[in-house]
C-alpha cells in the first residue's frame, strides 16, 4: 500500500521537459490570451443566467467577488508550481512531484471532470447562442434538435431529442486543434480580442437601460426552487456562497494556462505572469457585466420555464432584446457565438494535454499520450476526447453539467495550495522564478476557501462528483497502479532517459 505515495523525482520532470514532443510556439501574450479565452465565455455568456436564477439574484455580483477571492489564492500557488514545474498535466503533475501518485491520481480524475464538464457546459451554451442567431436571419431549428432529452421531456414532450449544435461544435474544434497548436493559438488570440470588446460594449451600452429596481432587493429572502421534481435552496447570504460555488467553474481559465507550460516558449516566467494577468482581468470584467445584467433583466426571467425560457442558455443576449435594444442583441450574439468557441477550444486543449501527463505516466493507456509528429498535437487523444464531449454535451441538462464542473475545479484548486505548501518545505532549495508570499497564509486560506465552497455545492453536484471519485478509486487500484511507470522501475515518458545526464559532457574540454 505505501507504494500509492511514490512520488515522481524533480530529475523525471527535467527529463520530460528535454524528450518533449511538443512544439514550444506560446509566449507571454499568447498564454494570457489562452487563460482570458477560457475565463471569458463559460462565466459571462453562460453562468450570468443560471447564477442569478438559482443561486443570488442580483448579488451575483457578489458570488463573483468571492469566487475571484478565493481564485487569487490559488492562482498564486498555481504561479508557484508553474515555474518550477513547466510541463504539462496543471494539478496533477505538481501534485505527482509533492504528494505522491495516488493523489495526483485523484486530482487528475478530478481535473478530467472538470474540464471534461466544463467543455460540454460550453457546448451547451453555444448551442442557444447559435439558436439566437439564426432566429436572428428567420430561420428556426426544431426544438427535438437543440435540447437535451431531460429537459425535453420535462416540458411536456415525447420521442426523440438530442442539442445538435452542442454535438457538431465540439467536432468543429476538435478539427481546428488537430491542426496543431500555433494554429489555434492564432485563432484563440483574435477571438479573445473580439469577444473582450464586446463585453467592454456590453458594459458600456448595458449602464445606459439598467433598472435599479431589479436591484432591490441586492439579496433577496431565500427560498426553495423546485424543477423537474428537483428541490435546492436559494438566495439569502447562502445563496450568494452558492452562487459562488457553482459559478466557479467560470475562473477554470488560468488553470488551463498551466496545462500548456509544454508548449511555452518562455514556461517559468510566462506562465505565472499568464496566470495572474488573466485572474486580475477577467474578475474585473465578471463583476461589472453581472451588475449591468442584472440591473437590466430581473433575475426571476432567466427561468427556464418562464416567459423567456431560452435566456438562461443566452442571458446576456436577451437582456438587450427584453431592453428593446434588438440591435445590441446582434452584436451580442455574434460575439458571444464566436467567442465561446475559443473557451470551448481551450479547455478541450487543456484536457488533452492533462490525458497526455497521465498517459506518459502509465495511468490511463498509452494512446493518450501519441504525438503526431507534423503537428506537434495529440491528435489520438483529442479526436477521443471530441467524440465523449460531444455526445454527453448533446444529451445532458446545462444545470447539472455547471455544477460538476465546479466541484472538479475546486478540488484541484484545493491540493494545489497542499502540494505547493508541501514542496516549500521538503524541497526549499528548488529554483523558484515566483515565489508565493506569505505562503503558510495564502496556502491555509485557499484551503479553507475551496473546500468551504465544496460544501456548498448542490446535493445533486456532490452525489454525483463523489460517485465519480469513488469511480477514479476503482479504475486507480485495477488498472492504473499496475501499469504505472513509475510503480515499475520508470520515471514517465522518459523513463530510461532520466537515467542519463540531461546534458552529455562536451569531451573534447
């Protein structure tokens, strides 16, 4: 059993960092890009509907001060790791190196819900964007094709439905990044700088039609919402933690940062500034675009079985419209339609090059792990990766999806202010490009934050995350323990490499 806690030694890490097939085309800018292409889509074209509804109403602004708060701590540690360890695997990689395999064994399944929902809650929204905007040009798909069978059914009807959009989306992207990754990164950097001014319009134009009676009450009394026989308590001061909770998932963006370290030109100074730039902006933005909406559209009409029953998939677009700004909604829609394609983009990338640290590693199978040479991508691994998302994207509630999301990224937000507490100690003397201040401080707070906001995760989102970790446990101890590189002699991908010197010595000196 005390195998479990093998950790994988700093030399392994160098040793990767040299053998890596992937190609290092991201510099500074372009790693800022990836974390803002990420954070601004799932939190402000999806979750600004679903907050307000179920969890805050107009104090969603509030649910987003917390969820940024609590973000900044472990974005620090996050920065922290990053320059140390500049390679790919995010959480997982850091924690094989401090805590040991079978916790990087749970935080990489973790990550594997978190980024694996996360992209299908993006799928999903997109699929109400791109609605909207071909009601825009007259034309309307059937409701069978753009919604999931729950819902569907929950409405009334019967016989076959599925969210198209949602599944052919995500094969889009999956064509876009098998292409390799300079490529997408060209894409993402002009999306984020369209979508980034669009939001800016949305703030701007959005002050001009806010109601500040949809203001009052800021909190308003709690309450019990019940949907498809499914009870969860609402508003009041918990709703406002809820709201955090389950919005969370929306900051996943500079943890996607840290997944590209690989392919970073620059990985141990970039990708902490990355980190922390793409934090600081995109929380200021969350703030000012949930204040605007939710003075603009009452927080009670994002019901998905109301008067507006597709504003949930599409808030920010139909608070215009409801405005009687029809024309600020096509901007809106265009933008946002275009613009969650790159978040979409980011996090399947992010979740191929964790499947990729795993699959170097031993602990899920080989294939993952393929590089195809011309591009300088997992191309195996993310044509898998595209064929689960988008099916489980077209027949899955957005609602439920949102919520698991959040637990996986919380829980690896949680071991890595553990892990990078641990390494400071055993490991002090490591060459460090960022170093957390105050970190016992920082480290304590993050911890307490991110399991406080676990709590109050929905009962359902909890059921279902603990089911899914008991799952991981299963598959650890029957598959992944035995095939272990590290478990059988190896350090990873490069397990006889690591053997020799990194640098042969020059023998003619």
């Amino acid at each position: 059993m005390s195998k479990i806690w093998v950790k994988k030694p700093m030399s392994a890490y160098e040793a990767d960092i040299k053998k890596s097939e992937l190609k290092r085309v991201l510099g500074k800018w372009s790693l800022t890009a990836i974390g803002i292409g990420a954070i601004i889509g799932g939190g402000i074209f999806v979750l600004t509907g679903t907050g307000a509804y179920y969890n805050a109403g107009p104090a969603l602004a509030l649910s987003f001060v917390i969820a940024g708060i609590a973000c900044v701590f472990a974005a620090l540690c996050y920065a922290e790791f990053a320059s140390i360890l500049p390679v790919e695997g995010s959480a997982y990689a850091y924690a094989y190196g401090t805590v040991g395999e079978i916790f990087a064994w749970i935080i990489g399944w973790g990550l594997i819900l978190e980024y694996a929902m996360g992209s299908m809650t993006v799928a999903v929204s997109w699929s109400g964007y791109f609605g909207k905007l071909l009601k825009m040009f007259g034309l309307h798909l059937p409701t069978w094709l753009t919604t999931d069978p729950q819902t569907y059914w929950a409405a009334g009807n019967s016989g076959f439905s599925m969210n198209l959009p949602a599944f052919l989306i995500v094969l889009f992207v999956i064509s876009i990044l098998v292409r390799g990754t300079k490529g997408a990164a060209k894409a993402n950097n002009f999306i984020v700088m369209l979508k980034v001014s669009a939001i800016i319009f949305v703030i701007i134009a959005g002050i001009f039609f806010i109601n500040t009676d949809n203001w009052v009450p800021f909190i308003p009394e709690a309450t019990t919402i019940t949907e498809n026989g499914v009870s969860h308590s609402a508003y009041g001061i918990g709703g406002v933690v809820a709201g955090a909770s389950a919005i969370f998932f929306a900051y996943v963006g500079f943890d996607a940062v840290s997944t590209q370290a690989g392919e970073a030109i620059n990985p141990k100074k970039d990708v902490p500034f990355a980190i922390i730039a793409s934090l600081i902006i995109c929380t200021l933005l969350y703030i000012l675009v949930s204040l605007v909406l939710t003075g603009m559209m009452h927080y009670t009409d994002f019901n998905p079985l109301g008067k507006y029953p597709d504003a949930i998939k599409a808030p920010v677009a139909y608070a215009f419209d409801i405005a009687g700004q029809a024309w600020a909604g096509y901007i809106i829609t265009i933008a946002a339609t275009v613009g969650l394609i790159s978040v979409l983009m980011v996090m399947i990338m992010g979740q191929s090059r964790i499947f990729l640290g795993m699959s170097k590693d031993g602990l899920i199978p080989a294939t993952f792990s393929k590089v195809n040479p011309k591009t300088g991508v997992p191309t195996k691994n993310l044509i898998i990766l595209g064929i689960l998302i988008s099916v489980v994207a077209s027949l899955t509630p957005i609602n439920d999806l949102a919520h698991m999301t959040s637990f996986g990224t919380l829980f690896a937000f949680t071991m890595v202010c553990v892990a990078v507490w641990v390494l400071r100690v055993k490991e002090p003397n490591l060459q460090r490009n960022f170093k957390v201040p105050a970190l016992p401080l920082i480290a304590c707070l993050g911890i307490l934050i991110n399991v406080y906001l676990i709590f109050n995760l929905s009962r359902e989102a909890k059921m279902y995350s603990f089911a899914w970790l008991i799952i991981g446990f299963i598959i650890y101890f029957l598959y992944s323990k035995r095939n272990s590189k590290l478990q059988n002699g190896g350090y990873g991908e490069t397990f006889k490499a690591e053997q020799e010197p990194l640098e042969k010595p020059d023998l003619n000196l």
